[in-house]
C-alpha cells in the first residue's frame, strides 16, 4: 500500500462511519510509516469536512455527524502515542489554555491542537468544550498561561469569542497572553474585529504560531 492509499483508506474510513476498522486502518498506516500529522490532516480530516458537506446537501443526518465524529476520536486514539514519539521541534516550555466555547459541542478539532501544542511541549490546561467566558477568565487567572486558544466551529457560538477576549481585557489580563482562535466559521477580519492575535488557517499553522510566539519574548509563567 502507497502512502497515498493509505491516506485514502484514513478519509474513506470518516466518510463512511466505518467504527470498526478505524483502529485497523490507521495501525497500519502507522505501522507503514506514514506520518501521523499527515494522517490526520490529509487523511482523516478531509473525510470529516466531506461528512460536512454530505450533512449540509441532507445526504446526512445528525446521527452520521454523532458517528463519523466517533470514528475520528477513535482513530486518533491510535495515531496519538506515534505523535509523541515522532517529536517536536525544539520543545518549549509554558502553559497554555485550550477551550471550545460557551454554546459549542464540536471538540474534535480542539482536542488536535490540544494534542499538537502538548507535543511541542506546552503544559495544556483542556477545559473542554461549551466553556463560558468567566471560566476561562477563572482559569487564566489560576494558571498565567502565555497563551490561550479557542475554538468555535459554530457561526452562533463564535460571538463567545469576542466576549472571552473582552472578559480578559476587563479583568486585566489581557495584555499577559497571546489570544489565538480558530475553527471552519472564524475568519481573521473577525480575529482582528474582537483583538485575538491569531486566526489559525488550521491546527499545525496555528501551533506553529504559538512555537513561534514563544520565540519571540513570551517566556514562561
Ligand atoms: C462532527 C460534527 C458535529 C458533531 C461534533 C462531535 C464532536 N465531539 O466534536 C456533533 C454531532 C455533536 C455536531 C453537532 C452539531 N453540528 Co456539527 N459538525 C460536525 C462536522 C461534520 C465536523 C466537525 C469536525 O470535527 N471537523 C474536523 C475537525 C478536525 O476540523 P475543525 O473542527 O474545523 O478543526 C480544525 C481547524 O478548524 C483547526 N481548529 C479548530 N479549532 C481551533 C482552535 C485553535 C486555537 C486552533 C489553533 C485551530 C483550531 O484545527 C483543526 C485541524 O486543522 C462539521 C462539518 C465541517 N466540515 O466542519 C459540522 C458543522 C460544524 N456542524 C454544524 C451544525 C449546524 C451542527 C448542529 C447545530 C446540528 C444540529 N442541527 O443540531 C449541532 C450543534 C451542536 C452544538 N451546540 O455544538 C454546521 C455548522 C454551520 C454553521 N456555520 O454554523 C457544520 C459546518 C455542518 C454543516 N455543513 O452544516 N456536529
């Protein structure tokens, strides 16, 4: 099997709820060497953005989203422990908080980038999905991240953004951390519109970002 089989074999197992041979599927592409950020962008991601898609034009329901969303945390299961052991660039050390927002249950994307930054190193504070603002503040307040990442895939629930942003800003925070938001609706004239710092095009770009930050004066705290 070529690489590119295998990648295949990743985005048909999303699209077609395949819960049993996932694992299998992506053991082996594994096993085969196939670069597991790849696997998960090249392979299973654009599987998910075709369920989207299928949803969207009613050839899928909400329960094919339930499922397919299942098959990728199943295949990520796998692919995870070949990210740690492939490494980070150079690792750095700080804290960062990683949230979806109040409103919002799709958490598939967030917990890649919570698993990408822990690869680089970073200490990430998970707090999950449908978080309210005041909680995040709560949190920033416990933990001094350096930065903070949020997540919306909703067009509804990316307003909560702006007011995490604004929550900060008015408990004085503000200004201690790099603000980085991403997610299929947020756009970066919406980033700009609410004072983020970044808007990721995606997962790898946006941790990037962060490696960079931290680069770049925003030390430990
Ligand atoms: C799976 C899914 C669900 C699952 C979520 C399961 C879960 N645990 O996450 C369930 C079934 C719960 C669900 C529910 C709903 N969903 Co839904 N869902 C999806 C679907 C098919 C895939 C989302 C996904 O996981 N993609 C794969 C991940 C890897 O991609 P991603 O999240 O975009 O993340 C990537 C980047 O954006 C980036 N990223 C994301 N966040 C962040 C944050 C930071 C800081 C950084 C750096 C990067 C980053 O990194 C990731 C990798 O690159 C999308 C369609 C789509 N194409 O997006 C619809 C979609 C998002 N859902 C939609 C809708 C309408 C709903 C419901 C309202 C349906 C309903 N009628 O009830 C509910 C809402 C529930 C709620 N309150 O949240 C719409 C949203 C439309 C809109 N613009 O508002 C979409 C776009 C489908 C559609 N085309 O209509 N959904």
């Amino acid at each position: 099997m070529t690489q590119a089989t295998h990648l295949q074999a990743l985005r048909e197992a999303i699209l077609n709820m395949d819960l049993q041979g996932i694992g299998e599927i992506a053991r082996a592409a594994m096993e085969a060497g196939v670069d597991p950020r790849e696997a998960i962008t090249e392979g299973m991601v654009p599987g998910m953005v075709e369920v989207g898609q299928k949803f969207e034009q009613g050839e899928y329901f909400l329960s094919e989203l339930v499922v397919a969303g299942e098959v990728m945390k199943d295949g990520m299961a796998v692919i995870e422990p070949y990210l740690a052991s492939s490494g980070g660039e150079d690792q750095v050390k700080a804290k960062a908080i990683m949230a979806t927002v109040e409103g919002d249950y799709h958490d598939i994307g967030k917990n890649i980038v919570v698993t990408l930054l822990g690869v680089q190193g970073f200490d990430v504070i998970d707090l999950g999905m449908d978080v309210p603002a005041a909680k995040i503040v709560d949190e920033a307040r416990v933990h001094r991240p350096a930065i903070i990442g949020l997540s919306a895939l909703l067009s509804t629930t990316m307003a909560r953004m702006g007011e995490v942003t604004e929550a900060l800003r008015v408990a004085g925070l503000r200004d201690e951390v790099k603000v980085i938001v991403g997610g299929t609706p947020v756009t970066p004239a919406y980033a700009d519109s609410i004072g983020a710092d970044h808007c990721a095009l995606n997962a790898i770009e946006g941790v990037h970002k962060c490696v960079e930050w931290l680069g770049n004066g925003k030390e430990e705290r």
